[in-house]
C-alpha cells in the first residue's frame, strides 16, 4: 500500500469575535469567515467509508469557535496561529494520519477604506511523540550516535546507553551500543524516514548484507499513536517487542510502554552502561 496524499477542506465557519488592534474592534464584534485544510494520508478512509478513519467535522468547527469567541487577539496572524494549534492539540494525541493543518482566517467587514475583506492564513505541522532506536556496532560507535541526535529533527530527550550482543546476522561481528530518542516531529512518517536514511548516510551506512555490522542504524520504532502500513514502511516497528536492545532503552522513556511481560519475551543480552555520557 502507497502513501496517498490527500486534504479534507471544512471551510467558510462563520462566526464574529472581538479581534483586532483598534480600540473599536475590543469593544464590538465583528464577522469573521475561517477555512480549515487538514492534510495527510486519505488512504484508509477512503477505502473503509468509516467516520472512525477520519476526523468528525464538529471537533474542528468546536476548536475554531473556542479561539474566535475566546480570548481577543489583536492580529489575524495570532488568531489563525492558535486555531490551527488548537486544533493540532487533539490530532497530536490521536491516530488519524493528519500531518499538516492550514487556517485562513478573513476579517470580512475591517475598518479600513475600500477594502472588502483582510486575511491571514497559518499552516503547522501535527508535533507527535516519536521514538526512534539507535545502533552503531563500526567505528567509534559513540560518536556517531551522539552525532545522530544532534541531526534528529525535534530532539527532545535521549535514553541511557546500551551494550548488546548482535542478533542474526555474520558472525564475528562487534557489541552494539544501543539507545532509544524521543523527538517531537510535526511532519509525515515518510518525512521522518527520510530523515533517518539521511543520517545514516551522513555516517557513511552500507547495506551489503542482511542483520550485517553498521555504522549506523536508525529505526522508527513508534509515531504517536499512529499506525503505518505501506510498502516502505511499518509503524509500530514490526519487530519492536521482539529485541532487548530496544525495549530496556524504551522502557527507561516510556515505562508505561513497556511491561514485565514483553519484557520477558523479548530475546537478546543488554547492558546499561551507566558511566557513559555523550
């Protein structure tokens, strides 16, 4: 299954709010017309024709009507800001493939002579949680790690340092030095390989054989809350609860994760290595 781009239009909410720099403008409302574009990938919902695949409309007519009858803003550029962050607040914590969310707000009636209509338009992307496991068994294998999370868009925190005997793959091979990043990205999954295959090629990653020793080695392993299928990529990575080298780093994140149990199941030796700083 491909990535299908896509966007979901709800646009001309009318309402009025008491928004603008002149002293007229705090005291009286006045009529404003909003557009709303939500992009992402369409695929699913397309093919199910089920409201649980996509966005209830009235969840983003709700945000903006919060925003223009909130609190007054004097620019349009701000209200449209935190229209579409509001409404990125409930897509972030959701599992809809919404990457980008577009606002244009129009002050329909301004205060300025022989001008019909003024208006501003934002566009942000969705921020999610997500979790990207790191590998380095060649070379000075701290080094390109701590380069790694330097080049991660969004880095937000880094889990302690693992040492793990290789799983598969040639034998002879050197220990890994295994971690787990957190991030917060507001782009596609797609962005987000793309980002990690850049990194590795930064660290010169050769692919000559299957589980083989790796400068560099970056997996997705969990983008929000949502779940990917397409012929490049699988989120939750589809080996995840399978490898120690990745859910004792996970764990030291996200605890609530991780239980006892997977834990268990999980094969391959790790080491924390507490004495190791970046």
């Amino acid at each position: 299954m491909a990535y299908n781009k896509g966007s979901i239009f709800v646009n001309r909410i009318e309402l009025e709010g008491v928004h603008g720099l002149l002293e007229s403008e705090k005291v009286s409302s006045q009529p404003f017309r909003i557009d709303v574009e939500l992009s992402g990938d369409l695929n699913r919902a397309g093919q199910s024709d089920a409201l649980t695949d996509t966005l209830d409309y009235e969840i983003v007519v709700n945000k903006v009507r919060e925003v223009i009858l909130g609190e007054p803003h004097n620019l349009l550029e701000a209200l449209a800001y935190r229209i579409a962050k509001s409404i990125n607040e409930v897509l972030s914590d959701s599992k809809l493939p919404i990457y980008s969310t577009k606002v244009k707000v129009e002050k329909v009636k301004p205060p300025v002579a022989n001008v019909g209509s003024v208006s501003a338009v934002q566009e942000l992307g969705v921020p999610r949680l997500t979790y990207i496991g790191l590998g380095s068994n060649l070379g000075i294998r701290e080094q390109f790690i701590k380069g790694a999370i330097e080049r991660l868009p969004g880095f937000k925190r880094l889990s302690p340092i693992y040492e793990s005997e290789p799983l598969g793959g040639p034998k002879g091979q050197e220990k890994y030095l295994n971690a787990v990043a957190e991030i917060d990205f507001d782009g596609s999954p797609e962005e987000m390989l793309r980002s990690c295959q850049a990194i590795e090629n930064w660290a010169n990653r050769v692919r000559e054989e299957r589980n083989g020793p790796r400068t560099l080695d970056l997996d997705i392993l969990l983008f929000g809350k949502l779940e990917v299928n397409t012929d490049f990529l699988v989120i939750p990575h589809p080996r995840l609860w399978e490898r120690n080298f990745v859910l004792a780093p996970l764990a030291d994140l996200r605890p609530d994760l991780v239980t006892e149990q997977k834990s268990i199941m999980a094969r391959g030796t790790v080491s924390k290595l507490d004495n190791m700083i970046l």
